[in-house]
C-alpha cells in the first residue's frame, strides 16, 4: 500500500512514465534493466508506473516506483488459442490498464511485450527498447532462408517487435549489433535509433574472497569453478560450456538459471531467488564462460566484470563491443569447446594473467553505471517531449 509520505512527495513530481515490463520481479536480462532504470528514475523527479506481467492482479512499491502486476486476459479457450497467443493477452491488459490510468507524459515499452500499446498508440510520446530481436536470433540459428523465419506461424512472433520498432519516437538498444538487426530486418531509420549500453550495479556485484562466497554457498573450497548464467540453454550454448570444461582437471561448471540434476563436473543452481546472493555465484567462480549465439548485450558478463571475473564469450555476444580480446577477457570466433578450453586453461595456469585481466574487468564494470544509463534515458525523454 502505497503511504501518505509517498503520495506527498509524489505531488511535486511532473514527469510521469510507464515502464512496460515482461515478467515478475528480475526473471531476466529485460526485467532488471527496467527495474534499475526506473529506480533511477525514481530519485530524478520521474514518477514511474512498471507495468508486469503476473498470475494475478497486484500493486506495489519499489523504490517509490508503482509496480502494477497484470494478468493476461484469458480471452480465447485453449483449443482456439494461435502461437505466441499469451504475449498478445498480456499486451491487450497493458494497453487497457494504460487507458485506465491515463496519465502518462510518456510510455516506455521494453522488448515485444508493448504491441497494443504501439499498434493503438496516441500522441503520447512513445519510446521502445529493444532487448534482443527474436527475428535476428532465428535467422542465425536456422539460416535467412529457413522455413522458421517465413513460416505464417511465426509471424505472431516477429509481429509485434516490428510494430514496436517503427511505431515508436525512438528506439533504444543495448548494443551497436541490435542496432545494426533492426535496420536489417525491419528497415528502421537509423537516425532513429539510440545505442545505451547498460549498466551493473558495481557496489553490488563486486570482487569478494571466493572462499567466503564458496562457503555461503556449501561448494567445496578447493576446487577450481567456471560459471555459465541464463534462461535458454540453447541460444546461450550451455552445451559448448560443459564441453569446454569437462576435459580439465579439478574444474566445475556452475549453471545458474536452469535447474537439473548434477552430472560429472557440472553442478546446476537453478534460479537464484534471493537476490542478494547473486553476486555470491559469480565471485565462488573463478572465470565467467558464455558461448551464447545471440544476445542483445549480456548483461551477466557485465556483472560478472563488475564481481571481477575474467569473462571468455563468443563472438556473437555485443558484450565484446565493450572489452578488448585478451585485456578485459577472451572473444572466441569459433564454436569449438576446445577453443574455449583452451582460454581456460590460460587463466587458471598463468596466475599474473589472471589477476592482471581480474582487474581490468572491474576497473572497466565500474564505467557502466546505471547513473550512466538512466541519464541518457532521461535524454531521449527530453527529445521526444520536445519534438
């Protein structure tokens, strides 16, 4: 419930915004963006309005931020129900509760889950971040020509990150590669389109003994840990880390975000629901690995910068516009396990390495703050309200 100080200090606040979400909480890379930008927000005279899906319908605070959890409409019965059809509930309910609320200076979608928002938008200025284009990744994946990328079926997939994008003022991506996808793909101005890094928390994920973090978290303290962080194993090539690190001696693999049954060298930690234990796995390991395929940033390699940790990512990562290979960590060009074993094998054999590339990783976190990013939101809002 929201507090009679809360509502006092929020008379004097003139820019109100709604931040469209995806799911609950911080289930992924989209959520904690939203979440840090509008805590930010919060404390620059912005009153923000987080929009989420939920089970059920719910209001809360976060940081004097209005978190509004929504759930879908349950319009069709199953039988009749096409593909992707939740995302087009839960973006239905957003776009009725924004016209309920209807107070917003500007509306801030995030991924694809804004489609009706844009589709039926009016003349509130309307920016869109782009989290990662489902259409880019699958061209990748099975080919430009595949039946997966002209297939009818998938149209409802593509659809609503394509209206987002052009009916958008402006589109914010995490990274120069996103950038490039949507001018590909969707033929988007790029005088259009804004490229803001995203930032890590860095007095949060930050270096701390590993034998402490190791011991908060019951693993054996004398073993030697790699770690690997997501939700699809598939896109973010969980199979290439376990190669990798399977043939070296007294090496662990630390799978965070899927659950699974422990086998051989690799131990499965789920989803971390308490949040403050987070930075904990990052600094029990002793290098972050992530053959990913496609990604819009990685912000887990930022964190994982930030706790200190050597990163060794794939090419396809855009985390790679920010480092330097062989300064800040590893960029492997091929998809081989053996290529990343062999990286591995570098940083925890030549311990000067290690501790040099240790320390140029958290010097470099430290310059992507959240401070940095909610500014240059607060820029874009200033350019759309003005235009």
């Amino acid at each position: 419930m929201m507090t009679l100080s809360h509502r006092r200090a929020w008379r004097h606040i003139s820019t109100k915004v709604c931040m469209i979400s995806a799911g609950e909480g911080r289930a992924g890379g989209l959520e904690n963006v939203v979440y840090e930008l509008s805590g930010f927000l919060a404390k620059h005279n912005v009153e923000v309005t987080i929009l989420q899906e939920s089970s059920k319908n719910s209001t809360k605070l976060f940081q004097n931020c209005k978190v509004e959890g929504l759930r879908p409409f349950p319009i069709l019965p199953n039988k009749l129900r096409f593909a992707f059809y939740e995302k087009y509930a839960y973006s239905l309910k957003v776009y009725q509760r924004i016209r309920q609320l209807g107070y917003f200076d500007i509306i801030h979608g995030h991924g694809d889950n804004c489609f009706f928002p844009a589709l039926l938008r009016d003349q509130t200025p309307f920016v869109a971040s782009i989290h990662g284009i489902k259409k880019a990744y699958r061209s990748i994946v099975f080919g430009p020509n595949s039946r997966v990328i002209k297939s009818p079926r998938y149209f409802p997939l593509y659809w609503p990150e394509e209206v987002a994008a052009k009916r958008s003022n402006i589109l914010v991506t995490d990274s120069k590669a996103e950038r490039d996808d949507l001018i590909s793909f969707y033929g988007i101005d790029p005088a259009k389109i804004k490229v803001i890094y995203p930032g890590v928390d860095s007095a949060r994920f930050k270096p701390m003994n590993k034998q402490v973090a190791r011991k908060i978290l019951g693993l054996p303290e004398n073993k030697k840990y790699g770690i690997w962080v997501g939700n699809n194993p598939t896109m973010k090539g969980l199979a290439t880390a376990i190669r990798a690190v399977k043939g070296v001696k007294n090496l662990y693999l630390l799978v965070v975000g899927i659950s699974a049954n422990n086998f051989e060298n690799v131990i499965f930690r789920g989803m971390v629901q308490d949040f403050h234990l987070f930075p904990a796995h990052y600094n029990a390991a002793d290098f972050f690995i992530f053959p990913t395929r496609f990604e819009g940033f990685g912000l887990v390699a930022l964190e994982a910068m930030a706790c200190g940790l050597p990163i060794i990512i794939s090419k396809e990562c855009p985390a790679k516009e920010i480092i330097r290979d062989g300064v800040e960590g590893f960029v492997i060009d091929q998809r081989r396990p053996e290529c990343y074993t062999e990286k591995i094998v570098t940083l925890l054999t030549e311990d000067s390495t290690y501790q040099e590339i240790s320390l140029r990783c958290r010097k470099l976190a430290e310059k992507f703050s959240w401070e940095n990013s909610g500014r240059e939101c607060l820029k874009v809002y200033s350019q759309v309200t003005s235009a």
